[in-house]
C-alpha cells in the first residue's frame, strides 16, 4: 500500500469509529430516557438528533482536514526524494512520472519543459501514453501554461490528451499542473484519469506544482554546472596542448642561440672582456630559459608530477647576483632603477640553488614586466626568525588587490586589470610556487610600501 492510501485509509477508519460512536452514544441516550421516562419523549429524540448532527458536521470538517494535511505530509516525504537526489532534467520528470504512477494519481501522465532557445513546450517524458508519442507530440507555447493548477474534465480535442482518451472512457479527468521557476512558468505536469483521484485536492495540486518546479530548477542548475564543468575541461586540456605546442617550438630556436653562444665563447680571440661578459650572460639567461621551458612542457603535461629537488648549502648573494646579471639588461631598456639590497653580505640558505633562482627570476621578470617605465625595483635578502632566509621583490608598479593575492599562485590565472596591458600565459608564479615548495620553503604576495607589489619568498638556512 502507498503512502498516500494509508493516509487515506487510516482517516477512513477514523470516520468509521467516530459515526459508530455517535450512533452508540445517541442510542444509549434515547434508549436510556425511554426507560427513566417510560416513553419515548419526541422532543428527547430531536434534541439528541440535532446535537448528533451537529457533532457529526464538526468532526467531518476537522477529519477532512487531518485527511488533506496527511495526504499533504505524504505526498512531500515522497517529493523529498526528487529534490534531494541530483538529477538532470529528463532524469527528474522520469522520476516524477513514476510516483504518479506508483502512487495512482492518474493512468497517464506527460511532462513538458519549455526550450531554452524557442520558448516552445514539448512533452519530455510520458507514462501512459502509446509508444513512439512522445516523438510526434506537438509542441505548446510557454506562455499558454495557466497561472493555477486545474482540475477539470478533459475538453476534447486536447492535443496532449487525445491520445490516451479513448483509453479513458472518453471524457477523462484531467490535472493541469503549471511548472515555475520563481514567477517564470519553465512547462507543464498533466495528469489524466478515467476516475477523480487525490490530485481533485487543490492544496495538493499546489505543493505537487511547487515541488516539481524546485526539482526542475534544481536540475537545470545540475545541467548547467555539469556543463560548465566540461566546458572547464575543454578548455584545460586545450590550454596544455597549447603550451605543450608552442614549448616545443621555442626548444627549437633555444637551443641554436645556446651553440652559438657557446662558439663565441670557444672563439676566445674574437671577444674583448665586455663582449665575453655580455656572451656569458647570454649563455646563462639561454640555459635558464630551456629550464623554464623544460617545467613548462612538464606542469603541460601533469602539475603532479614530483620536482626533485638537489638541496644543498647555497650563497644567496652569489645566486641573487646572478639573477640581477640576466635580468637587468632587460631594467635598463624599459628605464627602470634596480637595487639589489644585501644587509648582511654573508647569507646562506639549503635550497636547490637552480631551482630558487628559477622562482626568483620569475619574480623580477614580473617585476619588470608590470612596472611603468622609469618605476623603481628592490630585491631584498637578509635572515628571518629562527633559521630562516628571506627574499623580497618589490616594485613600483600598480600592485595586486588583496582579494587576488592568492589566486595569482593558481595556474593560467592572470588579473582582469592587467592582462590585456601586459601579455603573458599566467604561469610564472604557479611555476614559481611549485619551485618554492619543493624547497621546502614558502612563496606569498602583499603590498609594498611604495603601493606596488611584493613577493616574499622564505627558505631554510
Ligand atoms: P603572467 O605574468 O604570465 O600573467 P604570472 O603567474 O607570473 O603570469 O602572474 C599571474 C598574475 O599575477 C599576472 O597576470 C598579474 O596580473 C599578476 N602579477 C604578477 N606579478 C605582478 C607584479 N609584480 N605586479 C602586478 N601584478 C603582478
């Protein structure tokens, strides 16, 4: 038995006691009077049927009330299930047709959900109806669907209807059911039955319309992320073959610069100190840039894979003063100031020293590259708390909100504010981070004192 029957049939029992009671009671009355009075006293007989009847009036309404309020309370704990499960949208008016069908609240039943494009309603799912409809079901407009539900005998011809009639005596009985989202009507529940079923309730009629209408918004709100989430996939594994792509095409010309450079530098009669100088720089910044390259083709290929870092004692001047050798040719062009600023000349860190260097540069290509012409760049090292070194790049340039201070560490992630002013593929930093950690250090971003940005990398001594 449904759970709707038995809320049905426990209120029919009900009756049944409460009418047995009244009659007992008023028997006993009558009969009692008739052996106190020796006669059956006519006026007794009316006062004992008038106050019955009205007894019997005032119970029907309460009892009619707890009925609806149980079938009511049946007929949620049943729609429970459809909001609570997600579902897409045809999956959810499948489900819904089969509790109409368990639970016998009509012999067919179709729903229909407007198209996002046309606004036209076709039927999506039906029960009851004969096979292959559903395909030449016609479709409705939108805007047709009635504000209430209804319940009515069926005006024939009814295209949704027709079909399944003759089936149903006819003339059968009919649930219009409108479906919304909000105010907005999204389609249309339509429920028919050759007898009136629990759905001639209106208050029913009203909670089935507005659970369903929850259920296909939450569908629809299913559909779209699942979309969105594959859309996001999409464009992932797009944007690696991309870098892997155009990784491989940069490798090409790298490494002809590399064995020219290291020609010039064979070639010792051909260059005076400063060009030596100038080559050696070249070398290192080309060696440094296929590194670069090398992590691309890889977080291209999978972010997890491990970095394996070499840890050792490593001088941090030493490396910092390397970094500042390969990027600042690029300072000067864009007329910028650059400082190198080491307190305490003697500091010492146990990183992998090409792998900080790496996450370094990143840092002050950034610099460079987001700072206005003629705008200052620091870099900072000296020891913090207990054992630790830190590194701090800051810059003049327009600086980082703080709401995007860490997403800028996720990768392909560039700010609105600044990506169309300055090109890049929003992978330096994620680069930069995986760097870091490896180290076993931490790398984070926060605001100079000159309004610019700063990022502050902090290894072990
Ligand atoms: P890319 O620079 O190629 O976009 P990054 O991962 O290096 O990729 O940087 C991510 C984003 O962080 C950049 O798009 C930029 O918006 C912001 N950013 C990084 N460094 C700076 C800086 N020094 N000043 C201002 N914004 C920066």
């Amino acid at each position: 038995m449904t759970p709707l029957q038995r809320a049905s049939l426990s209120t029919r029992r009900l009756w049944m006691a409460l009418l047995l009671a009244a009659a007992v009671i008023l028997g006993a009355h009558t009969a009692l009077t008739i052996a106190v009075s020796g006669q059956a006293a006519p006026e007794v007989i009316a006062i004992d049927t008038a106050f019955a009847v009205v007894l019997l009036g005032v119970a029907g309404w309460f009892l009619g009330r707890l009925r609806r309020e149980r079938q009511r309370a049946a007929v949620e704990s049943l729609l429970l299930d459809l909001l609570s499960t997600p579902r897409n949208i045809r999956d959810t008016a499948t489900e819904a047709l089969r509790l109409i069908d368990e639970h016998r609240l009509g012999e067919a039943a179709a729903v229909a959900i407007a198209g996002e494009e046309d606004g036209a309603m076709r039927p999506l799912a039906a029960t009851g109806y004969p096979r292959g409809w559903l395909e030449t079901a016609p479709a409705a407009r939108v805007e047709t669907v009635a504000r209430e539900t209804e319940w009515k005998r069926a005006k024939v011809p009814h295209p949704w209807v027709e079909p399944v009639a003759g089936r149903l005596g006819g003339r059968p009985w009919v649930a219009d059911i409108p479906l919304r989202s909000g105010s907005d009507p999204i389609g249309l529940l339509l429920v028919a039955s050759r007898r009136p079923t629990l759905l001639e309730h209106r208050g029913l009629r009203e909670l089935l319309a507005e659970r369903l209408g929850a259920a296909f918004d939450h569908a629809a709100l299913y559909e779209a992320a699942y979309r969105r989430e594959r859309d996001l996939e999409d464009q992932e594994v797009r944007r690696r073959e991309f870098i892997a792509s155009i990784s491989h095409e940069i490798r090409t010309p790298l490494t002809s610069i590399q064995a020219f450079a290291e020609l010039l530098q064979l070639d010792q009669g051909a260059l005076d100190d400063t060009a030596r100088d100038l080559v050696a720089s070249l070398s290192g910044g080309v060696e440094r840039l296929s590194a670069l390259v090398n992590d691309l083709i890889e977080l291209g290929r999978t972010s997890d894979v491990p970095l394996e870092p070499h840890r050792r004692d490593v001088d941090v001047a030493h490396l910092l003063r390397e970094a500042e050798a390969t990027v600042r040719p690029a300072m000067m062009l864009r007329g910028q100031s650059f400082v190198l600023d080491l307190p305490i000349p003697e500091l010492h860190a146990f990183v992998d020293p090409r792998m900080l260097e790496q996450a370094v540069l990143n840092l002050l290509s950034n610099a460079a590259r987001y700072t206005p012409a003629g705008g200052a760049i620091t870099i900072q090292a000296y020891p913090w708390g207990e054992g630790n070194v830190r590194i701090e790049v800051s810059d003049s340039g327009p600086g980082i909100a703080p709401e995007e201070r860490e997403r800028i560490f996720e990768p392909y992630y560039r700010v609105k504010a600044t990506e169309r002013a300055v090109p890049g593929s929003g992978l330096g930093l994620a680069v930069a981070r995986r760097l870091v950690e490896a180290c076993g250090g931490k790398i984070w971003a926060e605001e100079a004192a000159t309004g610019g940005a700063r990022f502050c990398i902090e290894v072990h001594a």
